[in-house]
C-alpha cells in the first residue's frame, strides 16, 4: 500500500509493525529535512506511533506555549514530533490547538487505541476500508486497491450525484466499500474490541459576530493574513504560490510582499490559450509588483490531452472540474523549483465571494421587486439567446439566473452550478435514481443549519461540500502527483474562524462583493487588482471540443465505449455530442463530465492500467 504513495513522499518510506497494528508512510521531506523526522514515527517510549501526511502549521508556537521540550528534549524538528508530545500531554483534546492542513493515525500502544484524524476543512484527505475484519487506511484510494478480496462494485448513488455536481458528495467515492472520513471528524479505533466510532471534532460556523465594526474587521483579518502566510511559509524545502490574478492569490503575494519574502518566492500561473479564459495581464502585473520569480505555463487543448490520462490516474475517481488538468500541469512545472505550494483556495467561501453568493442576494431582490409573469418573460427573452461558448456569457448567466431564481435559495444554488437536472440524469443514466436526489441531499444539508441569513447557509453548503469534495481534490491529488504539498493560508483556523464570523454586510455590498477584504488589503495591491471581478480558473472545453478534443471525444462517446460501462446509454450521450457539434446547446460542461466519468472508468475498472500513467515522484533540487 505505501508503494503505491511513493509519489507523494519520495524522499522516504518506512513501516512499523505491532500484533494488531502496521503503520506506514511516504514522506515528502518539508519541515526538518534530516532522517530523523522520517515516518512513521515513535514517541521516546515508543508507546505512541504515529504515520501523518500534511503540516500543523503552529507547531512551532505550541512548543513554545507548552514547553514540549522543557523535560525532554525534542529530537527533531519537525511538527510530526510535536504532535506526538501533544497527545502526551493534553490526550486527544489536543486536536483543537492545532491549525494547518494534516491527516494521521495516531496508535496508542497501551491502551490500544488508535486515532484516525482529519483536518478541521478537509484540507487533507483520509479513505479507509473495512475488510475482513480489518479497518485500511490511506490518502488516496489506489492505495486501498492494493487490498486483495473486497467488493469493487461501484457506488450507483455517488456516481449519480456525480453528473449533477461535477463531482463525488460526502464520504462516497467511486466505489461503495471505500469512504472518505469527513472534514473535522475522527475515527476512534479499538483494537481490543474492533469497536470503529466516528466522531466530530470540529464543525464550522458562520455564525456573525454582530458587535464587529467594519475597520475592526478589516483590521483583524489582515493581521491574521499576515500571520498565516508567514507560517505556512515557514519550511525548510523551497516554496511558491499559484497565482491566478485573482483577488485571493494576489492578496496572499501581496502580504509576501510586505513581509519582506517575494523576492525569494516562485510563481506560477496558467496562461490559459483562449482570450476570454486568460488572466495573464493581472498574472504579470502582480509578478511584476512583487518582484518574485515568476513562471507562466501555456495551457491549450493539446497540454491538457497529453497529460489527462496521468491525470486522471492520480484523481483516482472521476472529475468534471475543469481546472484539474491546467493544474496538474502547473504543478509539475513547479516541481522543478519548488517542494511546497500556497493556494488561494478558501478565499471565496469564507468571503461569500462566489458568482453564485451574489445571485443569492440578487433572488431575493428580484423576486421581491420583479412580478411574477414579468419574471416569466424575462425567462422567456433569455432562453431564446443565441449561444456565446465565453467564459461567463451573457446568455448563460441569463438563462441559469432567470430560471433558478425561481427555486428555493438551496435548490437554487445547485441549479446556478449543476451540469444536469434529475430529469436528464434519467435520460442519461441506465439505473434507477438512488432515493435522495442531488437536490435533496442539498436542502437537507441547507435546512439543517442554524443561520438565519440564507448568504451563511450556501457558504457553509459550499465549505462541506464543493470545497472538500471538489476543489481540494484537484489541489491535493493534482499536486502530489508531482510531490508538492499545497498550503492554504485562507483556511488556517485563525483566518477561517474570524472571516466568517464577519458579517455579510460588511462582505456584499448591493452586488459587489469582497468589500471587506479589498478594504483590509488596501495599499498592498495595485488598483487594478482591487477592481476585478471574480473569474476562477477554467478550461474552455466546450470550444476546444470543436478542435482538439474532437478526436479523443469521439472515441469514448463511441456506442462500444459507453456502452461497456453499463452505466450510460448511448443514445443519450451521442444525442448531446450532435446538439453540441450543431451549435444549438452549449453541452460542454456535460460533455467533459461524460469523458471524464468513460476515462476514469477504463482506467480504474475495465482496463485497470492506471499505473501504467502514474508519476514516479522526485523532489526538486535545494
């Protein structure tokens, strides 16, 4: 099993061996290059094992408080020691000190007991198998595809969701034996018994923070800013951050620049072949107002073929996200100079900053001040739109706005992102509909909150799912692959916990939003940085299926292709790949959806070659 993560650690690997227990890991050396802090590791007594993935990033800071080191020396130093010496001290209420991204298995030898643990956001992800009597573990599922013996049918239901949401909801995967453990939980572990309990730790709240003056906001989360990015900086291997030209990315460069470190620090943007999709402008202004060591890496249709099936192998469960394949390509890029990546990642949801956080505002004005048969005919005059293939057209933010605010806000939301409704999985799908529906699962989850405002349910309806289930996949699979480890300063719980504390008010202002983090980085960025609208990394797919992508599309929507997955109907898939190819739908979105689902599906179960695709792993030079 740890053979098959040799891409995520390829510095070195080690096993420890006990009558109930095996630990295992690979390790990316960040934080302490020495040998001494390799993994897994035992405490002094060697009553305590621990094999960990990630990095607590105020290990430093807790030492210190604590005194770890006062009676007995650390030996290393790294933050796997520290967690050790944590649990020694406090036991398993020592989780709610930590800040950072990490995943670990934490085995108490004396009172055989073992702990299974993800990060407070899911920064870091955790599968684990139950086979035979015994419980498997690992950060990623190709490794659990190294177990002999289990079930490897598929989960209908996940799959389902999937060709709604572009990707796999909560703790399903491709596969029905495997689950992933949730943000914020743990799994406790008893060997004597073989008792597994799952439990939360750790919830997120939107709550606001009604007494917080708009300067104290803004005051107080550029404090926290600079803090987190000087911490997750903090390493012993080479660092670099991704820059979109954003307002996240850039804000994260921004506070580098003011601390005094981006003349050291390497980045890298895609620049993305397509006018309507590229960022390149803002990218270089950014890297030119920093002074750092920048990198552009050119995406167009024929990078994105020729690393899509490695790609696909390391995502190992199907994704329509469009930004996964540019990404991977970024990060092997920036493998060459770098160990450690920061990412802008959690930036939107902890400022309500999406496209689709605005359109919840703007429903409840609409439906308010709009009556209702003037609502229809506007709905009417947008439908009949002619079809733009740019990035946030017109006639699709028309047509999507028009239609799904005639939704509930939770339904509505689903409806602004989906790629296709219940009706049309049915058309498209050969098995019954699981008995909850993407939508449902969506309200369920959305009424199930305490909040009063509907902005702070989506949020956090964003945070559980689109975030981890998504967005974190791409970023922790696409950059692994290569051996990089990404970082969020965003998400460090100081920054995380205080931001969404903010009021919306003070967030969204009418429909511009971001206003309280423009106002807390005002005089770190140009003012051209601070005027930009969001836009998010995306692959312009459905034109680039009219070109590049013709070939490859034509061989996996072929009858032979989609019919020997037994999940899809032929009919179905070749009826939207003519509607695409005449210009009257843009089906692009689906469409990649489609083949990504038909790769990922002769890769991992007909086929079953993915490893011929894998990445060996390497570190770049010091």
């Amino acid at each position: 099993m740890t053979g098959a993560l040799r891409h995520r650690g390829p510095d070195s690997r080690g096993e420890l061996f006990s009558g109930r227990a095996a630990l295992g890991s690979a390790r990316l050396r960040v934080t302490d290059l020495s040998a001494a802090a390799d993994l897994p590791m035992a405490s002094d007594s060697g009553n305590l094992w621990l094999t960990y993935n990630g990095a607590v990033t105020n290990f430093s800071a807790l030492s210190r408080e604590l005194a770890l080191g006062q009676d007995r020396p650390l030996r290393t130093r790294s933050d796997a020691e520290v967690v050790l010496r944590l649990y020694e001290k406090l036991g398993p209420g020592f989780l709610s000190a930590l800040s950072g991204q990490f995943a670990f298995c934490l085995y108490d030898r004396a009172r055989e007991k073992a702990l299974l643990v993800r990060d407070f956001y899911g920064l870091r992800p955790v599968f684990y198998l139950r086979h035979a009597g015994r419980l498997y573990f690992a950060s990623e599922i190709k490794a659990l595809l190294e177990v002999s013996g289990w079930d490897r049918r598929l989960d209908r239901a996940a799959l389902w969701h999937f060709f709604s949401l572009a990707y796999l909801p909560g703790s399903s995967t491709p596969f029905a034996e495997i689950k992933e453990l949730p943000a914020g939980r743990l799994l406790e572990i008893d060997l004597r018994s073989g008792a597994v309990e799952e439990k939360t730790y750790f919830s997120a709240s939107y709550e606001p923070d009604k007494g917080l003056s708009e300067a104290a906001a803004a005051a107080g989360l550029r404090r926290r800013l600079f803090g987190a990015v000087e911490r997750s900086l903090a390493t012993d291997a080479p660092c670099g951050l991704t820059l979109s030209g954003g307002m996240d990315t850039s804000s994260l460069l921004g506070v580098a620049k003011e601390l005094g470190l981006s003349r050291k620090l390497h980045t890298f943007s895609i620049a993305m072949r397509e006018p309507s999709f590229d960022e390149t402008p803002y990218q270089r202004l950014m890297a030119e107002f920093s002074g750092s060591i920048h990198h552009e890496i050119p995406v167009g249709p024929r990078d994105v073929l020729e690393c899509l099936h490695s790609a696909t192998a390391h995502l190992d469960e199907p994704s329509g996200d469009g930004a996964a394949a540019p990404f991977f390509l970024l990060a092997r890029e920036a493998r060459k100079h770098v160990s450690v990546l920061l990412s802008g990642e959690g930036g939107d949801e902890i400022f309500n900053a999406y496209e689709t956080h605005r359109a919840c505002r703007a429903r409840q004005f609409y439906r308010r001040a709009v009556p209702g048969p003037v609502r229809g005919a506007l709905r009417a005059l947008a439908a009949g739109l002619p079809v733009s293939r740019k990035k946030l057209s017109f006639d699709f933010l028309a047509k999507r706005f028009t239609t799904g605010a005639e939704l509930g806000a939770a339904e509505a939301h689903l409806y602004w992102r989906h790629v296709l409704g219940e009706e049309e999985k049915r058309g498209l799908m050969t098995f019954a509909p699981p008995e909850k529906g993407t939508g449902a699962l969506f309200r369920e989850f959305f009424d199930a909150l305490p909040y009063a405002d509907e902005l702070d349910r989506v949020s956090h309806l964003d945070l559980w799912y689109y975030f981890v289930d998504d967005l974190m996949v791409k970023n922790d699979r696409c950059a692994m692959a290569h051996s990089v480890e990404t970082r969020f300063p965003y998400m460090e719980r100081d920054v995380a916990g205080f931001a969404s504390a903010i009021p919306n008010k003070f967030k969204i202002k009418g429909l511009k939003g971001r206003c309280v983090q423009k106002l807390a980085m005002r005089g770190l960025l140009p003012p051209a940085i601070l005027r930009r609208s969001n836009m998010g990394l995306e692959m312009p797919h459905s034109l680039w299926f009219f070109g590049d992508f013709r070939g490859l599309a034509e061989k996996y929507f072929s009858r032979e292709r989609v019919e020997r997955s037994g999940l899809l109907r032929y009919e179905a898939v070749d009826a939207l790949w003519r509607e695409h190819l005449s210009g009257r739908r843009d089906n692009g979105r689906t469409l990649w959806c489609v083949l990504s689902f038909l790769l990922w599906f002769d890769m991992f179960v007909y086929e079953g070659n993915y490893k011929q695709f894998l990445q060996g792993g390497a570190r770049p030079p010091a």
